[in-house]
C-alpha cells in the first residue's frame, strides 16, 4: 500500500498489530520533535490519520513503513480565516473533516482546550496522537458519537470508550496519559512521549526501537513552503499581541523561504505581515516599502481580494502621514473589491478603515456609522478579535466629543471579549483608554489603577507599542507628585518611540526634558514647601506633591539644614513643622 495516508490502514474492526502501531505513533512523535525543533512554538492543531502520509519505504532493519507528518496547512488556514463555519451542535459530520472554529482541528482527534478555545500547545497535539494511537491498536475511534455536540461531549467530559483489555498495562497508561482531560497530566513535550514509546515498545517487543537516522532527507518542495507558511503564521500571531521583535524573525524567515521558492502566495502574505510589523510601530516608510512589495505580486499574479487588503494597509500608512485624500481612495477601492467578492472580513476592514479616517478628520459621527457597520459585520462572522478592536475605536469616537460615558461603555465590552478570548493586546489597550477616560473626567485614583493594569498586561504580552502609550500616561500622572517615577516612565516610552521611529517621540522627549528639570530643583522646591505650611493638613497636601519628603534621607538633610544654616529664631517654628513630618511619615 505505497504512499497512502494512514487512514486507508485503518480499517473498522480490525486493529494494527501492537509492534506496528507502536513504531506508527513513534515516528509520529519523531517528525512532531524535528518540527517543534525547527519551528519553536509550533502546534499542528490538526494531527489525524489522513495527515499521516506512510511511504513504501522502510525503516531500519524492519519491515514497517516509514511515516511522515504532513498537512501543517490548518495553521496557514488559521491566518487566512477564523471564521467560524456551521458548526451546529445537531449537525451530522464528516468526523474526520477539519471544522474551523475558534479550537480549529478536526472533532474525532481534538483535545478538550480546543473545543474551549483555550491555549493550545504541545499537549494539544499529543492528545490527537493519544487518539490515533487508541485507534490504531483497537480498530474504532477512540471518541464515540455520530454528532459534533456528541463527539465534543465525549472529549470535553473525559467519556472516551473503555481500553481495550488486551493491551498491556504500560500501553494502557501511556494511552491514558496521552488523553488526560486536564492539559497538564499529559505529556509536554516531544521528547517525553517519544521516551515512553520506546519504552513501551521495546518491553512488548524485546526488540531495541529502531535508531533515528542521521541523515538528513531533503525536503521536498512542498515541505519547504509549508515550513514558510508556519513561519508566517507564528510572526502573524506575535505580531497580534504586539510582540514586534519576535514577529519580525519569523517573519525574516518566511520572507527568505518565500523569496529562494518563488512562492508567490507566502510572499505576498509575508510582506503584508512584514507591513503590518512596521505600520504597528510607525515606522510608515518601512511599511509603505513592504506593502508596495506585496502590491506588486498580487498583480502580478492577479490575486485581486489580497490587492484590496493591501491597499487598505496603504491607506492606512497615508492616513498616518496626514495624506486624507489618498488614503479615502484607497480605503474606498478595498471597499468595492470586497464587495465584488462577497468577502466580509475585507469589508468590514474597509468600512472601519474609512471609520477612522472620518474620525481623525473631523466627522465623527460619520465616523461613528461607519464602524457600527462594520461592528456589525463582524459579530456576524465572528470575528470577536476584530469586534474589540472596533469597539474601542468607537470608544475613542465618543471620548473625541466629550461623550465619557459611552467612550467607557465601549471600552469595558472591549474588556469583556479581550478576557474571553485571551487577547492581551486587546485587553491592555482597553485598559490603557479607561485610564485615559477617568483623567480627563478628574479621577485620577481610577485612572492610575487601569494605566497600572495596563502597563503590566502590555508588558508581559511584549506589545511595545503599548507599552510606550501606557508609560507615557502614567509618567503624565506621576508627574503631579513623583517625579522620579514619572520621569522613569517618560524616558521608556521616549525610548521606544524613537527606537521605532514614532512621531509621538517627540512628545516623549519634551517631557523627560520637563521632569529632568523638575527633579533637578525638587528637593529645593520639596523644602520650600515644607517651610510654608501653616498646619498639618497643609504639610499632607506638599506630600502628595512631593512623596520622597517623607523619605527619612530627606528628613534628616531637612534637620541640618535647619540646626547649620537657619538663624535660631526661626528654628523652634520650623522644627515643629518637622515634627509633623515625622510624624507623617510613621503613618
């Protein structure tokens, strides 16, 4: 049976020898362990008999067929579209059939954080193999049920069908860790499944597991390109939560792949991200240059739904850069080439594109329309991380015309999918604009604590851009009292805004130049202060001001300044003033 899939070996009732199917699941676990090696951080999301490709060749000194994993295209399917597809809970199905939805796999192999949309990772992937593994050495389906709402209860609720009794002990424990209901039970990583099936293999069959080979095959055409795609895609998802550094290295990677292979399709989709990267950071010289790139190709190859994304990307660089008219004339061209295809995602894009254009010229309400349209689209389709996204934009839109109310109505809906989806780039920008709200409203106690929540979130998920907008805010607040800290603040996000070359730079500078100033004359002016309260309440008032006053360096600098340089007269007065310091900062 040369060069079939491994499904066409697996016949209803009739299992696979235990030794053949050991060295099946171990080769499997082996082409899992070079990719994630090659690619860190690579899921397959979809691993199943029909992606399982077994040769006519052998392995060494047996007579079992060599596999080989294939079909990483479910991850370039994941950066083309999360839509999600009928997935009716009622509905009959091809249960070996990839369903797109937010777990993307296909039901009979995908592990419980899938049908979730939880966080997936290596463990995802070991329980499809813990699936095709029970498969293969009792001949049914390892999860029962002629329905997705079946199937998914029988994966979700730990119900998967009983082992069979004839496998031995060590098989039995090795299936049953593969397919724990809790991620973390299972094995985590290659190498440790990998051991276990050596292990296991070698005391059923007395036989030494054959040895891995040194040599290396050289990949195939295909191979290559696909490895082009997961590069794109991991530079895809990290520049999703605004990790620009390691976006750009995966996406070098599949720019390189894409350009030696003359894969045309991957280049495009590269620079495009490429683009992306660049425009995130304002940097819109770089971007303009990768997006014209991309134009190029897609007219070359006449690909015209990817011309209007571009275009629409163009756009928005010209809108940055104050270049209103070519931008609408873009946005507009996008707009009816997705029309022209039916493609909603494009449309929706468009209009929220056109939305923000309208918002930054003026037309807010104009603009305010256009992205209830285009938030409509996007609940339709699903597409909950562009929904957020739109929703803070229309946030932004009423906090433009004084509307707090509405702007923080907007933001917290932001909120609320940014925590259900997991998208910390959502969530800290959301946050970041509730700050921004209680501010400009006087609440500045409110407006701390999100910008802190903000700051941290954005920190932790790498998202620079941020990062930088979240420190600026803060520096502004600290300002008012710690000058230290805000001056810390402003010289990160000066840093990172002149780094990516942001016009926002600029305003970074002016205010460490500020704080520098001030924190150069603020033990003058702290000590000028103390020196002028009347009361203690007065005292608590310069200490809000200036917090370090408490700090016991300058408590006793204070002291001898007065015991050296004051004339007596005045001592006892300005020592009482003293005592309440003191007495303050005790508290």
């Amino acid at each position: 049976m040369p060069d079939a899939s491994l499904r066409s070996w697996l016949i209803p009732g009739h299992p696979l020898p235990i030794e053949q199917a050991l060295l099946f699941a171990l080769q499997i676990a082996r082409g899992m362990q070079h990719a994630t090696e090659k690619i860190p951080g690579l899921v397959h999301r979809d691993l199943k008999p029909e992606n399982i490709l077994v040769g006519a060749d052998k392995l060494p000194e047996t007579n079992i067929n060599r596999l080989r994993v294939t079909d990483f295209g479910l991850i370039k399917t994941i950066a083309d579209s999360s839509v999600a597809t009928d997935l009716r809970t009622d509905k009959e199905l091809n249960p070996t059939q990839a369903q797109f939805t937010y777990g993307v796999g296909t039901p009979l192999y995908m592990a419980p954080e899938q049908w979730k949309g939880e966080p997936v990772g290596v463990s995802t992937d070991v329980y499809a193999l813990g699936c095709i593994l029970y498969e293969m050495v009792s001949g049914q389906f390892a999860a029962e049920g002629k329905t997705t709402a079946e199937i998914q209860t029988s994966h979700c609720d730990g119900r998967l069908r009983p082992r069979p009794a004839n496998l031995s002990q060590d098989l039995m424990e090795l299936i049953e860790k593969s397919v724990a209901l809790d991620s973390d039970r299972r094995y985590s990583t290659w190498k440790e499944i990998k051991d276990a099936l050596e292990k296991v293999y070698e005391k059923y069959s007395g036989h030494l597991t054959p040895k891995e080979e040194n040599e290396k095959r050289d990949q195939s055409y295909e191979e290559q390109v696909q490895y082009g795609w997961s590069y794109n895609v991991l530079g895809g998802v990290y520049l999703s939560i605004g990790n620009i550094p390691v976006a750009l290295q995966y996406l070098e990677k599949a720019l390189a792949v894409g350009e030696e292979k003359d894969a045309k399709e991957l280049s495009i989709a590269v620079l495009g991200n490429l683009g992306n990267s660049y425009a995130f950071l304002g940097n819109s010289n770089s971007a303009t240059r990768f997006y014209e790139k991309a134009l190029a190709i897609s007219r070359e190859i006449g690909s015209r739904q990817t011309e209007g994304s571009i275009l629409g990307n163009l756009g928005a660089v010209y809108q940055a850069r104050g270049e209103y008219q070519r931008a609408a004339g873009n946005y507009e061209r996008h707009l009816d080439i997705a029309r022209e295809f039916g493609d909603l995602r494009g449309e929706a894009n468009a209009l929220c594109n056109l939305g923000n254009l309208f918002a930054e010229s003026g037309d807010v309400h104009k603009a305010i329309h256009l992205y209830n349209l285009s938030l409509a689209i996007y609940r339709t389709i699903g597409a909950r991380s562009e929904e957020g996204d739109c929703l803070i934009s229309i946030g932004e839109a009423y906090r433009s015309i004084g509307d707090r109310q509405k702007a923080v109505s907007y933001y917290e809906q932001a909120l609320v999918i940014s925590r259900e989806i997991g998208n910390q780039s959502i969530e800290g920008t959301a946050l970041s604009n509730l700050g921004t709200t209680y501010k400009e409203s006087g609440n500045i106690k409110l407006a701390l604590a999100y910008d802190e929540q903000a700051l941290a979130i954005l920190r932790e998920s790498g998202h620079l851009k941020g990062v930088a907008t979240a420190s600026y805010n803060l520096a502004t607040i600290y300002s008012l009292g710690d000058i230290e800290h805000a001056l810390s603040l402003a010289q990160e996000a000066a840093l990172i805004w002149t780094t990516s070359e942001n016009p926002r730079a600029k305003d970074a500078i002016d205010l460490v130049s500020k704080l520098k100033d001030l924190s150069d004359n603020s033990t003058i002016i702290a000590f000028q202060a103390l020196m002028g309260v009347a009361s203690l309440e007065e005292l608590q008032t310069a200490i809000v001001q200036f917090p370090f006053m408490t700090n016991n360096e300058f408590i006793e600098a204070t002291a001898s300044v007065i015991n050296e340089k004051i004339p007596t007269a005045y001592q006892a007065e300005l020592n009482k003033r003293l005592i309440w310091l003191r007495q303050l900062a005790d508290k």
